[in-house]
C-alpha cells in the first residue's frame, strides 16, 4: 500500500508541475484562450506520434545506407550522442549520425564551423547539407524528448552562458525542442553569440505563435530547404 501511496504522490507532483508549466506558457501566449492552448498541444503530440513513428518507418532503408556509408567513410561510430536541454531546462540525449571526427571535441565543446569547419568529414559534409544526419532524432521525437517542429535543442555547456548573456534566452525552453523550426530554415548552425541573438527572435515568435497552420508552414519551408540544399541550419 505504501508503494501505491507513493506512487500517487509522484503522480501528483507531476501533475501539480505540469500544470505551472502550462500556465507559464498561457501567460507567454496570453491572447489564446486556455482551452484552445491545450488543445493545440495535445494535437502537436499526436501529429509528433503519428509523424515520427510513420517517418521511422518510411525511412529506414534510407538510414540503414546512411549508416553504412558513415561506417566506410571514417573510423568511429554510427551515431552520435550528446546531451541536450530538452523542455523546462530537462536534459536528454539527443541522436544523430556522426558527421565528425571522433576527436572533433577533444579540446572541448565548441562553436559549429559551418559548411568548411575542417572537423567535418567526407560523408558528413553532404549529411550535412541534406540533413540526412538528423534522421535518428524522429526517435527522440517518439520518446516525446523533441518534437518535429519547435526551437533547436542547446548543449548545457553553452546554455548558462547564453542566459546570462541574452535576455529572454530561457523562454524558447516553454516547448519541446524541434528537428526543425522557425529558426532553422531561416539561419544556418548558430557559429557565434550574433547568430543565437538573430536566431532567438524566430524562436520566441514561435512560441508565442505556435500552432497548426505554422507548423505545416515550416514543415514546407524546410522540405524546400532540404530540396535546394540551401545552406546548412
């Protein structure tokens, strides 16, 4: 009975947090009516559901070449792990193919270099450019750590100095992380504090707009990005 007890309590408490969070983000978007909000985030999971789990499907064939065209390009593993900040500040381990050296951070995290950043390798060049390397994140959107449209998810290493250094920085954590978003298709991986400043605008836009028709908005902005192989975000 104890257990049950316990187990009720946490429950509770999940509930009671979920429920600030809710009204935090409310307040972010105060022109829409409680009700309308909650029910575009239960229709932002189910399509994160049903999109991710049909995507997995559908590409598989396509990951399995991917995985073993980075296996024979360089030495090192398939997929990359690194720690996130995921929504409300929660950590996660986000999923990617390994576009990198094994030793591109040895020295230590740091700024993306772009389309030349020298770390890169052959294969992960072109993942790049056609973010075919994001791919394995549909399963953190599964696991409910991303979703498929939202702000990008940060590193902890840089997110402390990002708040301090940027008002309002914190907000763009009210929603899940995304593979894609408002920002992304329109700047390139952030290589400096002025492009986190520049991109942090789309973000909280975002957040404050979020909804359907924006989401379906971006998902063509970001196929045709994908199409064009404009820049890399």
């Amino acid at each position: 009975m104890s257990a049950l007890v316990a187990r009720l309590l946490t429950i509770r408490q999940e509930l009671a947090i979920e429920l600030q969070r809710f009204i935090l983000l409310w307040r972010y978007q105060h022109q829409v009516p409680p009700l309308a909000l909650w029910w575009r985030l239960v229709l932002k999971r189910v399509i994160d559901l049903a999109g991710s789990a049909v995507g997995l499907a559908l590409v598989a064939p396509v990951m399995a070449l991917v995985a073993l065209w980075v296996k024979l390009d360089s030495n090192g593993p398939i997929l990359y792990s690194q720690e996130r900040v995921g929504r409300f500040g929660e950590p996660f381990r986000i999923y990617k193919f390994r576009t990198m050296r094994v030793d591109a951070e040895a020295s230590g995290p740091v700024w993306s270099g772009g389309e030349e950043d020298p770390r890169m390798t052959r294969a992960g060049r072109i993942l790049r450019r056609t973010h075919l390397d994001e791919l394995p994140q549909l399963w953190n959107v599964l696991r409910g750590e991303m979703s498929l449209i939202g702000p990008r998810p940060e590193r902890p290493h840089f997110l402390e100095d990002l708040q301090r250094a940027i008002p309002r920085y914190d907000e763009r954590l009210f929603l899940r992380p995304g593979i894609t978003g408002l920002a992304q298709v329109h700047y390139r991986y952030d290589q400096s504090l002025a492009d986190v400043r520049r991109k942090l605008r789309f973000d909280l836009l975002y957040v404050k707009r979020m909804c359907l028709a924006l989401d379906v908005r971006i998902l063509f902005w970001t196929a045709f990005v994908v199409a064009t192989g404009r820049g890399i975000r």
